[in-house]
C-alpha cells in the first residue's frame, strides 16, 4: 500500500525531467543552426519578419553579425537600388575592348567589343566623351554640339555609333566608357577605351558672317560671303538647321551651290539655328558660328519687314506679268517651241538647272535627261569623264542589261585608289542602247547622298563604254538578307530602312520617281549602309522578271508598283512610298518575295479587294503599322518621305517602342481594310491561295478559325507544311486573323 505512491512519484519525475531534457535540445538545435533559430547566425540572413527560413549569403557579400537582414556587399562590390536583397553583389565593368574607327568624307563609325569583365550584370550600356585636341596636349576641350551620334551619344545598347559633323583638319579624341546599375556607385573612374581621330579631309576655309534677307512666317532668306577660291574648287554648301527650342532634337539640313539660300517649311514666329559649311572634292569644312534668326508672325512682325516683303511681292508681280506678257507674245507668233528648244542653249541650262537656281535659290531640282536635244550633251552636263588608263578591271561579278558588271580598283591623282563597279556596253550596240546606256549615268550624276549610289565618272571616248560607280561590298539587299536570314535585331534593320528612306527623301525633293524601288535595287555596303540604285526604269523593262504587261502597254514591277500606278501610270512620290512600304516588307521578312506564289494578275486582284500583306514574323506593331500606311488606297493619304525618315528617328531614340510584337498584340484599334471577310478555315485558306493545305488543318484537328489563330510556325511545320515559303506565309496570316479575331471581339462579335 505504501509501495504505490512512491512508485507513482517516482514516474513523475521521470517524465517532467524527460520532458526539461527534450526541451534543452530544441533550444540547443535552435541556437547551433540557422535553418532552425529565430535570429540568423553571421553568413546568413532573413529579410522579412517571420517563421521563414534563414538564407545563406549569396555571392561578395556577407553577414558579420547575428539576425542580419541583408548581407553586407564586399569592398569594390556593390548593390543597386532595385537588386533585391537575394541578389550577388556586383561591381562595374571593366573598359571596352578592340576600339577601332572607320572615317570617310561624312561620318566616322566607332566600333568595339564588349568588356572583358561586365561586373556580374546584364544591364551594360555605354557612353561616348569627345574631345578636339590642338598641337599641345594641353590645347584640349569638350566638343559638346559640334558633333551628331547616331543613334545616341549616352546609354548605347550596342558596341558601336556613328559620328557626323566633325570638322576637317582636327584631332578628335573619343572615350568610350562602359557602364551599368552600379556604375555610379564606385568612387573610381570609369574605365574608358581611348582612340584618337585625325580628320586630315582638305576642307576649305569657313565661309563669312551669315546674313538674314528677309523672312516670312514660314521661311528665312539667308546669304554668306563666299570665301575665298581653293585649288579644288567649291562643290556647294550645306546649312544646317534646327529649332532653337530643341537644340538639334530635330536636325535638318540642306545644300546649295550658290552663296544664299531659302529656308521652308519653318514654323511661325519661331527662333532658329542655323550655321553653314562648305564642301570641295577634298572634304567639308567647319561650321560656322551659329546664327539665331525668327521667322515672322504677327502683324508687328510682318511690319517690321514691310519693306523686304514689299519689294519682294513687287519683284515677283512683275516677274509674273513681264512672264504672261512673253508668253502671250510667243503663242500669237507661233515661236513658242521655237523659243524653248532653239533659243534655250546647253550652257544656260546649266546655269539655270544644274545650279539649283530655278525654281528657287538653294534648291536643287533634278534635270530629265530627255529634255535635252541631243541627249550626249546630258552626258557632259552631268557626268565626268575618266581615263580609261586609271582603270583597272580585276573580275566580273555580274550581268547588266547592256553588258557585264565588273569590280576593279579606280586611281585619283592625288587621293587614294578606290574600289569600284564598272558596268560595261557590250559590243554591237547601236546607237539608240549607247544613249539609254548612258542616260542612267546622266541621271546618278545629279545626285550627291550617302544613301545614293555615287557615280565616279565614265568613260565616253573609247570602247568599251563604261559606267563608273563605287563599289558596294554586300552587293543587293535582297539577297544579303536571305543570306545572313535571322542575324540582325531588329534596331539594325531599322537602321536599314532609315537609311533607304533618307535617300528617297533626298530624291522627292529634288523631285525625281524612282518607279523601281525594291530590295534587288537597294544596295548594302559593309557598315551596313543601305544605298538606292538603278535609275533606269523610265525605259521599258523587256528583261525583268518581276515586270508584267499592264493595260496601258508598258511593263512595270507589279508587286512593288502602286495601284495607280499599275492602272494609270500615275508614278509621283506617293507611289514610291508604296513601293517603300513592300521594301520594308521585304527587309523585315529578310528577303522574302512580296506575295509569294501569287500570280501577277492575283496580285493585283488582291490589292484592289483590299488586301494587305500580313506582318512578318518577329516584325514590330509600329513597323507594320507604318507599312498600312504605306499602302493607303488613297494616294494622298501615304506618307511623305520626311514623315518617314522622322518616325524612324523617333523609333531608333526610343528603341522599347520596338518591342510590342505583331504576335505579342492582345488588342488592336479599328482600322480600315480589316473587317472578317470569311467564316471558315477554308474560307481563310482561299484567301491566301493555300487551299491545297486544307486537309493537313483538318487531319491536325484544326476545325475552327479560333483554333487557328493561336498556332505557332512550329504548329504550321508539324501539320505537314513543308515549303518554308509556305510556312512563313501562312504563319504571317495566322498573326493577321488573330488581330482580326480580337478586333470583331472587340466589337462584340464571336467567330
């Protein structure tokens, strides 16, 4: 009886000590590992409050103290703002690496090669430092304005820019620096790759005190001293302008032969920028100073100039009436053509048209060859003649309409020996294939643009007849693309088509219809520059194989021509800019033939019911957009050149509008020319001439238009389609009917 107590109390014990001993090795676990204790041990930390597990220090930080809630980052290692805190520490990147320049008479291209070390980070971006340095080391200062970079000078995404507006006779210094998110935070400096430029270009000397004649509320008459004559003789001058609000924002510029010039399309009542240099077979001079002149507004402005203006309004009254009174004249006497053809002699077409005075000072406007009475004199007027003795043919590289193409080198008195293409007349010829031979020549020689192919001269005198061009190592940009399909990011191509399009700009302005604009004629060279070639097409095409026959007789390119154009013959700028919107179709779908398979006649059949081509695949919404605009029925409606090359820019400045991909849309404004126009899978099939792969949809499972729109090109591959061509067109559709499918949605239908 007295056993049983003792026995009881004695269990007890033993349980309340069992129970003391277990809870001692928790606290024990608890404080000897981290994964189990409440304040972290040095080396780990646990950023939020709470039962959640402590988490080793990731890599160049750690923790010197208990219940840290960031790891500390080492010296020389640094955290962002935005890292989160689970994040390695990282440091800035070293110097660029393989800094090398390409100079030439207009711009200079800096390239490099990304860092050896880029600190850990992927955000790497780089910025351009330029100094001009005198005889003295000491002589050095910041070129600040001076220069334009293309893209951009600060933040470049990739290893290279283009610098434009360097003076001759100078000594450029540029740094390149590389920098990323925590670039700023480091005391050191930045590491740079340093080259050095020298631009020994023979430009002239600068030109006089820029004068303003008169101004309007949307132009300014300026005029200069001439300077003083150069051994090579002055080429012309270019003025270069820009809103003084802006400060070279928006950049524009201009060329002339004579010492003055007209300035249009300014806006009113706004402050100006404008400064000049000069250009000789040598190279460009520097810039003037900058002069500041407003453009007129108000009635107190227009006051202030009430005499310019009105002695300017006399002027042309009476140049007007002197102009119907000789006009009238010559139709009563019936010498009107006499006049004009007879009367009107090489020399003062020249004077008149080759020296931009008419139709207004400054502007230089393109001269048809065909207006000449005898079409060798344009030859003359326009092209150089070279001695055959300078020119050394190496290998034919193709066939022309006349006669082969050749590459060989060209030697200058003087300057250095250069690549060129040597188009020649094959023997045989008559007359009539000389002069249209030649005719292109007369036409290359009246345009001077980076994007226009340049012509170095001919030879007239001896056989064979030649054409004499530079060279252009990528040869057609057509066949460049589909050879190198998929290389390029899309800012390249973007590039690409900004340079095609300033070049049509310089040709609209001078008023020239290129009628042949397409990638076979775009010619590329090795920095990627893309350049407008074959002015040819005013003569018919008996030998292309992309022209057909069309109701008024002729033959023109179906596939890039306009519809006007293709009905009417109606050629104009705003055809070319249909032609350029299937340019850029081809450039973003990396040479792929407009329209497939499509018949001409198809072609043409589609386009009238409103038919656009689809987006290529990985082809930007803003791009795409910019091509329906392009391909406006209405040809008023296309946009100009200028609005182009300006929507370009804008994109190249601002690469993440760049982004949005057509396959990427989840929504779409209403647009014109996209209404659901079929109901079935073979309906869409019909309308894009690939109904002979109606079975492989079905066989696939395929049954419904929604189950359509979300296929992949893989999807497009596996069902059997086994033609790329095939591929990229129905996968190009397919991104087409899935806009169209969110759009009747949107309008509260359901396909």
């Amino acid at each position: 009886m007295h056993g049983q107590p003792l026995y009881s109390s004695t269990v007890a014990l033993e349980q309340s000590l069992a129970r003391q001993i277990a809870a001692r090795r928790c606290e024990v676990r608890r404080r000897t590992s981290p994964q189990f204790s409440e304040a972290c041990q040095p080396g780990f930390f646990k950023a939020y409050a709470g039962n959640t597990n402590c988490s080793k220090c990731p890599p160049h930080c750690f923790s010197y103290g208990e219940g840290a809630a960031i790891c500390r980052c080492e010296t020389g290692f640094f955290r962002a703002e935005r890292d989160p805190p689970s994040m390695a520490c990282t440091r800035p990147p070293s110097s660029p690496r393989n800094l090398l320049f390409n100079l030439n008479d207009t711009s200079l291209i800096l390239e490099w090669s990304p860092p050896s070390d880029t600190g850990g980070r992927r955000d790497l971006t780089y910025n351009v430092q330029c100094k001009r340095c005198g005889p003295e080391p000491d002589q050095c200062q910041f070129c600040e304005e001076e220069l334009r970079y293309l893209p951009r000078q600060l933040g470049l995404t990739n290893a290279t820019v283009t610098v434009m507006d360097f003076s001759a006779h100078a000594n450029y210094t540029f740094e390149i620096e590389s920098l990323n998110g925590v670039s700023e935070m480091s005391s050191f400096p930045h590491p740079v790759a340093i080259v050095t430029v020298s631009t020994d270009q023979g430009g002239p000397s600068l030109v006089g005190t820029l004068k303003k004649d008169w101004a309007s509320p949307n132009s300014i008459a300026l005029s200069w001293q001439q300077p003083e004559q150069t051994p090579q003789g002055i080429l012309d001058y270019e003025i270069k302008y820009y809103q003084k609000e802006h400060e070279q924002l928006s950049y524009s510029s201009t060329r002339t032969k004579a010492p003055s010039v007209i300035i249009s399309g300014l806006k009113p009542a706004t402050w100006y920028v404008f400064s000049v240099r000069t250009r000789t077979p040598a190279g460009y001079s520097s810039y003037t100073p900058k002069y500041e002149y407003k453009t007129t507004g108000d009635s107190s402005d227009i006051a202030s100039d009430q005499g310019q203006v009105l002695v300017i309004v006399t002027a042309a009254v009476g140049g007007f009436t002197l102009l119907v009174i000789l006009t009238l004249f010559f139709l009563i006497t019936g010498r009107c053509q006499w006049y004009f053809k007879a009367k009107m002699t090489s020399e003062e077409k020249r004077t008149n048209y080759q020296n931009g005075h008419v139709p207004f000072p400054g502007i230089k406007t393109y001269v048809d060859p065909d207006t000449y009475e005898d079409p060798t004199q344009a030859v003359h007027e326009f092209t150089k003649e070279i001695d055959p003795s300078r020119i050394r043919i190496e290998r034919v590289i193709g066939a022309g309409e006349f006669g082969e193409v050749c590459s060989g080198r060209l030697r200058t008195p003087g300057k250095k020996e250069i690549a060129v293409a040597i188009k020649t007349l094959k023997g045989g010829y008559v007359e009539r294939q000389r002069r249209d031979f030649l005719r292109e020549a007369s036409i290359m020689g009246q345009f001077d643009h980076p994007n226009i192919i340049r012509l170095e001269g001919v030879v007239t005198k001896s056989r064979p007849v030649m054409i004499v061009v530079e060279y252009v190592e990528n040869g057609s940009l057509d066949s460049f693309l589909r050879q190198h399909d998929g290389h390029f990011t899309v800012i390249q191509l973007v590039g690409m088509l900004r340079g095609i399009a300033s070049g049509m700009k310089y040709l609209s302005d001078m008023g020239y219809v290129h009628r042949d604009l397409a990638a076979r004629n775009i010619l590329v060279n090795s920095n990627l520059v893309c350049k407008v070639s074959d002015f040819g097409l005013s003569r018919v095409l008996e030998d292309d194989p992309e022209a057909a026959y069309t109701t008024t007789g002729g033959k023109i390119p179906i596939r890039w021509t306009a519809p006007e154009a293709i009905s009417y013959r109606k050629f104009s700028s705003a055809s070319d800019a249909w032609s350029y919107g299937i340019v850029m179709w081809e450039v973003m779908s990396y040479g792929e033939r407009p329209y497939w398979e499509m018949s001409n006649q198809d072609v043409i059949l589609s386009i009238e019911e409103g038919y656009r081509l689809p987006a290529p695949m990985g082809c930007p919404v803003a791009l795409h957009q910019l091509m329906l605009h392009c391909w406006q029925k209405e040809r008023s409606h296309r946009p100009k050149c200028t609005d182009v090359v300006s929507f370009l820019d804008k994109l190249i400045r601002n690469p993440s509008s760049l982004l949005s991909l057509v396959e990427d849309i989840q929504s779409l404004p209403e647009s014109p020319g996209e209404e659901m126009d079929f109901i079935s899978i073979g309906d869409w099939l019909d309308s894009i001439k690939m109904s002979q792969y109606k079975s492989n949809f079905m066989a696939a499972g395929y049954n419904t238009l929604d189950s359509v729109a979300r296929m992949s090109i893989e999807d497009v591959r596996r069902i059997g389609v086994e033609l790329i061509g095939h591929q990229r067109r129905i996968s190009s559709s397919v991104q087409t009917l899935r806009l169209q499918i969110l759009h009747e949605q949107e309008k509260g239908f359901h396909v």
